[in-house]
C-alpha cells in the first residue's frame, strides 16, 4: 500500500524547504499549494468561487488572481472560510486521485504532502504519519520578510489565524524543530527517514 506522509507547519517553518529537500532525493512529493492552483481552473470550483467572490478574480483570460483573492479574504474571516470550503474538498479528491495513480504504478510507494492546513481541516486520518515542522515565531517572521517580502504585521497577522505548534503537536507522529540552519533540517530529515523506515515495517499490511 501506499503511504502517505503529511508534512504540516505554520508559515516560515520551513515546511517547504524540507519537501524540496526529499524531492531532490528522488521521493514523491505533493503539496497543497500546487494543487489549490489546479483546482480553481476546475468549471465547477471556478463557479463556485465567482458566485463567493465576484467574477472579477479570475482575469479576461481565465487566470485565477490570487493577489486579489488574498486581498479581499485576509480582512474577512467569513469569506475565508468560505472559500477553504470550496477548495478544501477539491484539493483533498485531486490528492486522492493522483495517489490511486501512484499506487496502480508501486504500491509500496511513499508520497510526502505538503500543506499548511492539514490539522484545520481535519485530515490528519487520511495520512499513514504526519510531520509537524516547527520553528520559533520570532525565526518564522524573519524568514517570511527576508525570502518572500511580506511585512512583519502581515506576517504576524496570518500566522495568527493558523492553528499553533501546541495544537499540531497533538496530532504529530514526528516533530523537526528547525529554528536552525538549512543543514541541520537535512541532517534532521534524514533521521526523520530513518524512524518511517523503521515505523512502516513494523506496521502490519
């Protein structure tokens, strides 16, 4: 069967740092944020989202703006949640779909999911383990305004609006402390393969 492993952290964890890293290792790897990309062209979602928020977020020419998606939801928590309502059920049936054709090629496969929101959207059930990356708030702001621009408030504020490490870790088989450098996260991740080597095989079939 396959397995699937979900790794799950707030912003600036270094959550997707550590699933390019078992990427370049040749692991199958999947996250969120690619597929909510692919789900909001689908006719039936896009429906959806423009009666939520309005025609004008996709552009003249069908592209989906997630600028102002972001705009118009960060203010507006009835909206937001609205929108997660959409796309949430869209991402987990796209997830599933591309699993059942990674398991009709190996079954015994391993595949690593990235996503933000797997402890608030109830899914932890679906993963065979799940990896909290974590890391100090005050090294989380500073990643998130020196590699991606966002300002320290912003920062602040969407960080706020997640679930906190003390929330995750209930419902983590595994945690990175990465408030480190980038190679203590691969030396962390490489015991971390170590401990699903030895947790997948002395699971039952």
């Amino acid at each position: 069967m396959v397995r699937r492993i979900g790794i799950t952290g707030g912003m600036g964890s270094g959550k997707s740092t550590a699933l390019k890293f078992l990427g370049s290792l040749g692991a199958l790897v999947l996250d969120a944020d690619s597929l909510a990309r692919d789900v909001v062209n689908i006719p039936s979602v896009r429906t959806s989202v423009e009666a939520l928020l309005g025609a004008d977020v996709y552009t003249s020419e069908g592209v989906f703006d997630r600028a102002k998606v972001r705009e118009r939801v960060f203010s507006d928590p009835a909206l937001r949640r609205g929108l997660e309502s959409i796309t949430h059920p869209a991402i987990a049936a796209l997830f599933a779909e591309q699993v059942a054709r990674v398991e009709a090629v190996c079954p015994t496969a391993w595949v690593f999911y990235e996503a933000s929101l797997l402890v608030e959207t109830g899914r932890t059930g679906e993963f065979d383990a799940i990896v909290l990356v974590t890391a100090p708030p005050d090294v989380r702001v500073q990643r998130l305004e020196a590699g991606r621009g966002v300002p320290r408030e912003s920062a602040l504020a969407a960080m706020a609006a997640q679930s906190t490490d003390e929330e995750k870790r209930l419902h983590a088989t595994f945690v990175l402390e990465n408030g480190g450098t980038p190679e203590a996260l691969e030396s962390a991740l490489w015991v971390l393969l170590k401990s699903l080597r030895e947790k997948f095989s002395a699971t039952p079939t």
